[in-house]
C-alpha cells in the first residue's frame, strides 16, 4: 500500500509517517507540504491512500481533495486536522473525503483508520 501524507508542519507530518510505519509497516510513505506537490506525487505514485490537513498555504485541503480524486478516483483520502466544525466535518466528505479525524493523531486513530480502510 501507498500512503501520501499531506500537511504544511513538519512536526505533524513526522508524526503521522511514524504512526504509519508502526502500524503498516510495510507501506510505501510519501509526503508533500501542500496540495499543489499533492498533485505531482498523486501522478507519478497513484497512492492508495491519502491522509491531508485542511489549512495549508499554496493550496488547502478544501482545493486540494477534489482535484486528487479527479486525478485518481481509486485512492481514500482521511483530512486529519484540527478543525473540528460540524460545517468543516460536511465539506470534506461532500468533497469525497472518507473521513474527517481530529488532531492530534496517535496510534489507536491510526490502526482504526488502516483497519476501515482494508475493507473498503
């Protein structure tokens, strides 16, 4: 499986690939700092699985989702973010997010998202 981590902060994409290693251990992780490299890396690695934040600069989470599902309909995007907003939580999934998860991450979050994510 390939998983394309993306998030302006360093600290939380590190936290995330670490989790990700843990978890899946055999996953290929890729990352990108906003929505726009997204989109490169989504050409040239078709990820199975995309994990995203909502506030980035150059391109948002919100721009971003539509776009990357255009490109691959195949992948699974989860927004991880601290937006927590009943009104945040409903536009993502109308952008074709499968979920919406709160930051921070941690382990238990991640095994639950892996796990609903091997039976889709």
């Amino acid at each position: 499986m390939t998983c394309l981590v993306i998030d302006d902060s360093k600290f939380a994409r590190l936290m995330l690939t670490t989790l990700l290693e843990e978890y899946s251990p055999h996953s290929k992780i890729i990352q990108a700092t906003n929505g726009l490299e997204a989109i490169q890396m989504v050409k040239e690695e078709k990820p199975d699985l995309i994990f995203i934040d909502l506030t980035m600069p150059t391109m948002d989470g919100y721009e971003a989702i539509p776009k990357l599902l255009k490109l691959y309909p195949n992948t699974h995007i989860a927004v991880i973010t601290a937006d927590i907003q009943e009104k945040a939580q409903q536009k993502v999934i109308e952008l074709g997010a499968k979920m919406h998860i709160e930051k921070p991450i941690n382990g238990k979050k991640i095994e639950n998202i892996l796990k609903i994510f091997e039976n889709l």
